[in-house]
C-alpha cells in the first residue's frame, strides 16, 4: 500500500529482509543510528515517510533527490502554438518563469532548514541540477539554480 495503510504496507520492518537488515547494519556500523533504526523498524515503529535520521559524524555522504516539473509553458496558454512550434523549442511563460524562481527559493529554504537555518552550504556539499534538454526544462532548471545559490553547485542536461 502506498502510505500507513493496513496489513502493514505502510511499515519498513514488513519488507525489510535479514539480509537487507545484515548489509545496512555492516554497512552504517559506525553510526549509531543504525541499531535503533533497525530495531524500530524490526518493530514496525518506523512508517515509509520518517525523517532521514541525522548522522553522528557528517562522514557517510546522502543522496537526496528533489524532483521539479517545469514551470508552465507557452502551449499551456496557447495549444494551437504546438502547430507552429516543435514541442521541445516551446518556452516558459511569464507565469512558468515565476513559478520556477518560487521553486528555486523554496528548494534554498528547505536545505538551510535541513542544516539548522545556515546560510552556506556545508564544506565539501555538492548538489546538481539535471534537466531535459528541452527549452522549458532548460529554462526552468536555469532560474531555480539561480534563486537557490549557495545550494546549487552545477548543472547537466539529458535527454
């Protein structure tokens, strides 16, 4: 089930396997989260949507993956602009552009908040923005990089 629903779908320790449990404890044995975590989630006190536990030691490198749909676009507002134009050289509108810095300040709030309100990154942070390589894409990964410095440190594209 996709959240905290019955039969206990909506609980970790229900899929976690021994030897998924054994490689995660092998491999975080240094941090004392583990032990806990896992005992929780054997338990089944540990819903889908916890918090990442916070790390004793910033050693273990995180991956975080924040998906962003580009702003609305030209064809949004006009449909007929999808005869006279490919669909991957159709821009943002005005709207789309705002609604891509709002994205961008939003995305800078939420990692200062993760790292107790800081202004900077953290030392060593690296956090890329991949996008499309269609014009929306690009111009929305463009103004959300710009609206979430210092969070933001390059950026790729692909189709």
């Amino acid at each position: 089930s996709g959240g905290g629903g019955g039969g206990g779908g909506g609980s970790i320790g229900a899929l976690a396997s021994a030897s998924a449990e054994r490689r995660a404890l092998a491999t975080h044995e240094s941090l004392k989260w583990s032990v806990t975590f896992w005992t929780r989630a054997r338990a089944r006190d540990v819903p889908f949507d916890h918090d990442v536990p916070v790390y004793a030691d910033d050693i273990t490198p995180k991956l975080h993956i924040l998906l962003v749909r580009h702003g609305e676009s030209e064809a949004n507002i006009d449909r007929s602009l999808y005869k006279r134009m490919a669909d991957h050289a159709i821009p943002l509108s005005e709207r789309g552009k705002k609604q891509a810095a709002n994205a961008g300040r939003h995305i800078a709030r939420h990692f200062a908040a993760r790292h107790g309100g800081a202004k900077a990154a953290p030392k060593n942070w690296h956090c890329r923005v991949w996008s499309s390589t269609y014009k929306r894409a690009r111009q929305t990964a463009d103004i959300v990089f710009r609206h979430a410095q210092p969070w933001l440190t390059d950026q790729r594209e692909d189709i």
